[in-house]
C-alpha cells in the first residue's frame, strides 16, 4: 500500500529532511484528518519525528486507507499506538482520541510514474523504541548508563 508522501519543513530540519532515510523513528501524531472518497476514503495524519534526534521537530505526513481490504493496518497503527482499547472495541475512531499518541513507525519511500510516495511500512508500541531504534545497533549490550 502506498502513500503520498508529504513533508513540512522548519528551518531546524531543512536539511535533514531531505535525506530522511528509509527506516524507522519515534513519532508523535500531530494531527489527523479523515479524507472522504468514494473509492478510497483515508485518514491523514501528520507526525512529528521525536527521534532520532537529528531530526526531532520534523513533521513527516502519510495517509492510512479506510477501504475494507485496509481495514487491518488501520487496527494495526491504532493498537500500537496505544489508542483507546473501549473506542476500538466499538469500532469507532476519534481524531481528537488520536493526537498525542506515540510509537514507531518504519517507512519506506518509492517512486511512480515520477512522483515521490511514501509507504507507512509499519507500527509499534513506544516501549519497543529502545530494542528497535537504528542507534541501539550501535551500542555493544551492557553499554546503557545506568
């Protein structure tokens, strides 16, 4: 599944923006808006890099398609990220429920037909970012400040 890739750039981050690399960063949901079309309804949503550092403040946004066969990485997104377990058992999402809410993502970027996308690859919890971050490879076990 692809989706359009857009990034807000502040004057912290310009250039590293430009070279985001594939993979994965801690995030935040800055804002979330449900895009009503016939074929492929979506949500869109903006997130602010937390980590890696380098480029914390950025603000990477993609979109998650509503459509019956995308239903499934829509729970997947909302139950990593720690959306309101009694809203998702009634199969309701709140835009507002969702902003705040953090975790992993890991994206990939692809280009069709001379346009830039952006692929929401995949989630996880905020807790797993320690495990999973790319700095973590770079530290030999036991080498964490107590």
């Amino acid at each position: 599944m692809r989706h359009e890739a857009l990034f807000r750039k502040s004057p912290s981050c310009r250039s590293a923006i430009d070279s985001v690399p594939d993979g994965l960063f801690l995030v935040r949901v800055d804002r979330v808006q449900y895009r009503w079309h016939v074929q492929k309804p979506y949500y869109q949503i903006r997130f602010a890099v937390l980590e890696p550092k380098h480029l914390a403040g950025c603000l990477i946004t993609g979109r998650l398609y509503c459509t019956a066969r995308a239903m499934w990485k829509v729970s997947w997104f909302l139950r990593d990220f720690g959306y309101d377990t009694e809203l998702l058992g009634k199969d309701e999402i709140d835009d507002q429920a969702l902003l705040g809410l953090q975790g992993v993502l890991k994206i990939s970027h692809a280009i069709v037909h001379g346009i830039s996308l952006l692929n929401l690859d995949g989630f996880a919890p905020l807790s797993r970012w320690q495990e999973l971050s790319p700095t973590a490879a770079d530290d030999p076990p036991g080498s964490e400040v107590a």
